[in-house]
C-alpha cells in the first residue's frame, strides 16, 4: 500500500474518533495511502465536535486544520454526475458521503489512465456507517466500503512496520490526555482492530490494557 496505490475517503464519524484518526494520520504520515474528504464532511466535523463533544469552534478548526496539514490532498471535487451514479440503497444523509468516494473514483480512474495505464489500486471509503452506504452496490462501482478496525487490519497486514511506527507515534503524541501504548492498542482493539492488535501486542510483548478513567471533579 503506498500513496500511489490505495485512495482513501474519510467519513466523518471516522475523523471523529479521536484514537482511531490519530493513527490514520500517522498512517498518512508515513505515506500508506491517500486520505480524502469533502468541505461537506468539514461541516460534518466541526459541527458534530462542537455540539457533540464539547469542543471549543476553535478547538475543532485546530484539530481539522492539524488533519489538513497531514493529507494536503484532502479535497474531493464533486460533481452532479458523481450524485447521480450514487446507488438508490444509500441512505439519504449518506449521499454525499458516497458522492465523494465515486467523485475519487472517476478522478483516480482518469489520472491512472492519464499517467499509468494498467496500474492496479484501490478506492476505499472508510466508515462506522457500513448498513447505510450500501456496500454491495458501492463494490459494483469500485469502491470498498470498511469500517475503521476493518481498515486498520488490512494496513497492518499490507505493512506491518509502518503501522507498528504509526502506533507508536501516536501514543508518543498524545499528551491530553496522555495514553500507553498498551492503552492505545486497547482503544484501537475496541474499534475494531483485533488483527492489528493481536498481532502488534505479539511482536512488541505489549498486552492490551484499558485506561484508566479520570475521576469526576468535585465541587
């Protein structure tokens, strides 16, 4: 997997997991794959960070411009014909969702056939809302559709090495709130890495342990 070879949309829920987004950035960092979104999965964001999660509108700006900084080719053009082609099964609020993976499709399609013609890659929307964006029929138009752990597992097993340095630099990064890497495995674990997981906790003789929450302050 390289940035020639696997084209990635990011849905909104998962840029929201914060775990989970940290080592997809990482993973960007060290240049696994191509990570796409849209301005409307912008909106998405930051509105949901800041009414959901109670982060602070610059706060949220901080952590999408951070994002941006990571995958400068983030934007996704999107186009009438790319809403049109959008199976009828994919749930209405979900449209744009698939809109963009298509969009990525088409623009992908034409500079693979523009600068390698026969070259082989892999368009991926990566999602926790797999029952709504119709996976089966997204597949007929060449587009994967995995949720985040799926995700995850499959880069570990393409590339073992960057996923174990992206794991690791997270961890490193985190600071509020600060996280182990056992502890991070964990969180990763929970969303649904287990071969990742499994199979990073073997070869660093780390076992997976919950964090800790902080107690409530009183008043």
């Amino acid at each position: 997997m390289n940035l020639q070879d696997t084209f990635v949309i990011l849905d909104t829920c998962v840029l929201l997991k914060p775990r989970v987004s940290d080592v997809l950035m990482d993973l960007r960092a060290e240049k696994v794959f191509a990570a796409h979104w849209t301005e409307n999965i912008d909106v998405e964001f930051l509105r949901n960070m800041q009414e959901v999660f109670g982060v602070s509108e610059a706060g949220a700006q901080n952590r999408l411009r951070a994002m941006k900084r990571r995958c400068p080719e983030w934007e996704v053009y999107m186009f009438s014909s790319d809403f049109s082609a959008v199976p009828k099964q994919v749930d209405a609020k979900d449209r744009h969702v698939a809109a963009a993976a298509i969009a990525l499709r088409h623009a992908v399609d034409k500079d693979i056939e523009d600068d390698a013609p026969g070259a082989s890659y892999d368009v991926i929307l990566v999602t926790d809302n797999v029952k709504d964006l119709a996976k089966n029929q997204m597949a007929k138009l060449g587009v994967r559709v995995l949720r985040s752990g799926a995700f995850l597992n499959e880069v570990y097993t393409a590339e073992p090495e960057a996923t174990t340095r992206a794991v690791l630099q997270a961890a490193k990064d985190l600071k509020t709130p600060p996280y182990t890497v056992a502890e991070l495995l964990h969180a990763l674990r929970e969303q649904g890495a287990t071969t990742l997981v499994a199979q990073m906790s073997k070869a660093l003789a780390v076992k997976p342990v919950e964090r800790e929450r902080m107690p409530k302050a009183t008043a």
